[in-house]
C-alpha cells in the first residue's frame, strides 16, 4: 500500500489510476503486480467504506432537516388564539382550513 492511507475518494481514486497505468507495463514482475492486486484490493475496500461514511453522514443532515421541517411545520400550524379561546374564523373557516382574521377584525361566525 502507500506510504499513507488515503483519507477521500478522490485519492484512493487518484492511487488506484495510479496502479492501473502501473500494471499497464509489461516489465512489471508478477510479485509487484500482485502486490498492487492487493493494494487495490484495499484502497476498494478503503473507498466503500469511505463512501457509507459519507451515506452515514448524509443520511443524518437529511434527518436533522426533516426534524427542523417538522418543527417549523408545527409551529406554523399554530393559531392565535383569541381572548375567548377561539382562533377567530367560524366553525365554516375552521372546517375548510381558512386562516384567522387578523387582530382588530371581527370574523364572520355566519
């Protein structure tokens, strides 16, 4: 293997480029050859392992947004609520999801 693993796709991509055009020549003896097998071989595990890491940490931003969404949502969904308890729209407003009148107006309950 390298000197150093590598730490992101692109450099176990870039090695392993590296190895194919390494494999490529025809002076290469079969022990170096088949220990550059190996060390593709690792760097593929390496880049799979990298990549359900970066899945892992993708999956859960998508998991705090979709939280973030649901409060935002639920806070949104809230209504003033008036001095008398009601939210000020009639039970006709309420059933068809239309918004409370503004402060100052007076809903129709008809």
């Amino acid at each position: 293997m390298a000197s150093q693993d590598p730490n992101t796709f692109n450099e176990v991509r870039d090695r392993l480029n590296e190895i194919v055009e390494a494999v490529s020549d025809d002076g290469l003896s079969l022990d170096d050859a088949l220990a550059l097998y190996e060390e593709a071989v690792a760097l593929g595990l390496r880049a799979s392992d990298l990549l359900e890491s970066d899945l892992d940490t993708t999956e859960e931003k998508a998991a705090v947004s979709s939280e973030l969404a649901r409060e935002r949502e639920g806070r949104e969904d809230e209504l003033p609520v008036g001095s008398d308890g009601s939210d000020g729209r009639s039970e006709d407003e309420r059933r068809d999801g239309a918004q409370p009148a503004e402060v100052g107006q007076v809903a129709d309950s008809q």
